[in-house]
C-alpha cells in the first residue's frame, strides 16, 4: 500500500484547498499570521481579518513599527488578544534581529512569543518547504482516528504519542504539500461530527473507520459545565455622545484593549464613579444585561450608563480616552463593547 504522506499529498493534488487567501503568493510572513489567526478560529471567520491585517501590515517591518493599539484594532473582534499582542512582539523582534524575516529553524520559531510547537512546524514546512511535523486541532483528530488513539486528548501522554506519529508519517520530499493536505483532509473530510470516509485517501487502513469509531475520537473526556462570571460596566456618556474607555491591563482575557469601568457590584461601580469623576451625587442607571461565551466560561454583564454635562474632567492612573462609534475603528476593542458603541449611537 502506497504510504500514508504519499496518499495524503496525491490526494491534496485533486481535492486539497488552493485558493485560501494566505495561500496566494505565499511566504512564511503569510503562513505565520494566517497560522495564528486560525489557532482559536474558523477559516472563514479568519479570512477577511487576514485580508484586512495584510493590507494595513504587509510585511514585518510595518508591523514591528505599528503601534500595539493600530495592531489590535485589527483583532478586534477575533478574541484571543494575546495572540495579537504576541505577534507584534515577535514582528519587534523579528526586526531587529533576524532583519525583518522569519527564520527558518524550528528551534528559533518556536523560542518567538505566540509561535508554539505545531505553529513553528506549520511555519517551517508551508512557509518554507522543510520536514516538520505539526499537530493542530485537524491533524489531532486525523490521527487521533487513523491510529485509533484513545488516550484523552488533553493528556500529556495522549498529546506526546500524537506527535510521534505525526513526525513518523512525515513524507521525504513535498513538505509543503503535505502538510497543507493533512490539515485540509482533518478541516474538509475528517470533520469533527460527520467524518467523510467514502472521500478519504487513507480510509483503507484507518483504524476508527474499521471499528466504526470514527466519531467518537478523539476522547476529549468529559464534559465540564462552563463556569459564570458576572461583572458590572459603567458606561460614562458626554453631551456629544462621546463614551469613556480605558485601557485594560496586559494580563488577562482581554488584555491591553480598550473597555468599560468594570467592578463586581453595583456600590463598588458606583464609588468609582465618584471617585474618578470628582462627583458626590451618582446618577448612574442601569442601562440592560449582555451575555457573552468564553471558551472557559460565560460572562454577564450588567451595564450601567452615565450622562455628564459639560467637559468632564477624570481622576485615574489607567490610561483612558473619550471616543465613539466613528472613531472605534482605530484602537482595540472586544466585540462586545464594540457592539454596546454601535448600538447606542444609534439610539441616542
Ligand atoms: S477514514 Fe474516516 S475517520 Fe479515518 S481518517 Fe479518513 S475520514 Fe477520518
């Protein structure tokens, strides 16, 4: 039987995927931000925020020399905002010390912020046509049925015996082609619910298919109940409609962007009213809920909003800004307060 890479690659001549926007005149500069975009999201959600970052930040040196804010304002929306802070760290180092390129060895790759094991390799082989084996969320579950593994998928033990025989399937030429057809194949054939068996180019030995287990690998264990979070925004509001933001800690889920005064109680959001605008009677109320899914749990935040006369002055040590709908493009903001903006602006 013809090997499993060999299968894999003729199979990517007919059916892989050729025409992905990153796949278009590509370089590793492509393949790496095309390669972090997709670590937590969907290919079509990817596609027009990779077309969008390219053309504002086609090439490394543009990049390093954007501000962290014009840089997220482009992931505004995608989540995940380390990974965006990541990237224009490793675009700063990139420029000045590897003179605006990648490099191409996987060990530096993956000593660059945001760019782990299966990124450094995924890098390495479509960027630059080297042996490398990856393990993305597709190729897990490739193999994960191909080998009819078991293990729970988020063990270390299940984990390292995938990358064994992730580097044990790697062809000894077309890196390139191979690599984008095991991922295509995982993303196209061995879907997650509805695997495709009857297409699959390495059905004939393909352990899950045989057992008649292909859906229920690989074994993610059980399922956990999603934790609840409930925070309290305040949304302080002037004559021109102009709303107030501040910037949020590095650390945390989003981090470095810009967003409401947040506390956990309606008295604490108050007191810090007062206390950043100078004020001793509080006129804040309530404004509505929204709900929002995190990967790890699910937010409730109960909004409150408050109209100021005149220019009003802050006390604070975060950095802050007044803005609106019309000028959120420009900073980094998470969707939903993006979408809080929007949406009073236009109800007045
Ligand atoms: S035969 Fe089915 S389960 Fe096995 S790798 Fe192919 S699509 Fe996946």
């Amino acid at each position: 039987m013809n090997t499993f890479s060999n299968r894999v690659i003729k199979w990517h001549g007919k059916s892989g995927r050729k025409d992905l926007p990153w796949q278009i005149d590509k370089n590793p500069y492509k393949v790496w931000i095309s390669e972090v975009m997709l670590q937590q999201t969907q290919v079509n959600t990817a596609m027009p925020y990779f077309n969008a970052f390219m053309e504002r930040f086609p090439n490394i040196g543009i990049l390093a020399d954007s501000s962290i804010d014009d840089v997220l304002s482009y992931w505004s929306g995608l989540g995940y905002y380390a990974r965006g802070r990541n990237i224009h760290k490793t675009a700063c180092i990139l420029k000045n010390d590897y003179s605006s390129s990648l490099p191409c060895s996987l060990i530096e790759l993956e000593s660059l912020p945001g760019i782990g094991r299966s990124t450094a390799g995924a890098i390495y082989s479509l960027g630059f046509n080297k042996s490398a084996p990856i393990l993305d969320g597709n190729v897990k579950r490739v193999l994960s049925r191909h080998k009819r593994i078991n293990g729970i998928l988020k063990k270390t033990a299940t984990i390292n015996k995938l990358w064994k025989i992730s580097e044990e399937l790697l062809p000894s030429k077309n890196h390139e082609i191979y690599t984008q057809g095991i991922m295509d194949l995982g993303a196209t054939v061995c879907t997650r619910s509805n695997p495709n068996c009857s297409l699959c180019p390495v059905e004939q030995d393909c352990l899950a298919r045989i057992h008649d287990e292909a859906t229920l690998l690989p074994n993610r264990g059980p399922s956990k109940k999603k934790k609840e979070k409930e925070v309290f925004w305040l949304i302080p509001k002037d004559e021109n409609d102009n709303v107030y933001l501040e910037k949020r800690e590095e650390k945390g889920i989003w981090g470095g962007l810009w967003s409401f005064i947040e506390s956990d109680g309606e008295e604490e959001l108050n007191k810090i009213f007062k206390i950043k605008f100078r004020s001793n009677k509080s006129s804040i109320k309530k404004y509505k809920e929204i709900e929002h899914s995190f990967s790890h749990y699910d937010l409730k935040a109960k909004v409150f909003i408050v109209s100021l006369k005149g220019k009003p002055t802050t006390k604070t040590n975060t950095e802050s800004i007044w803005t609106n709908s019309k000028e959120l493009q420009s900073i980094g903001t998470p969707k939903p307060i993006q979408k809080l903006i929007t949406e009073m602006s236009q109800h007045g």
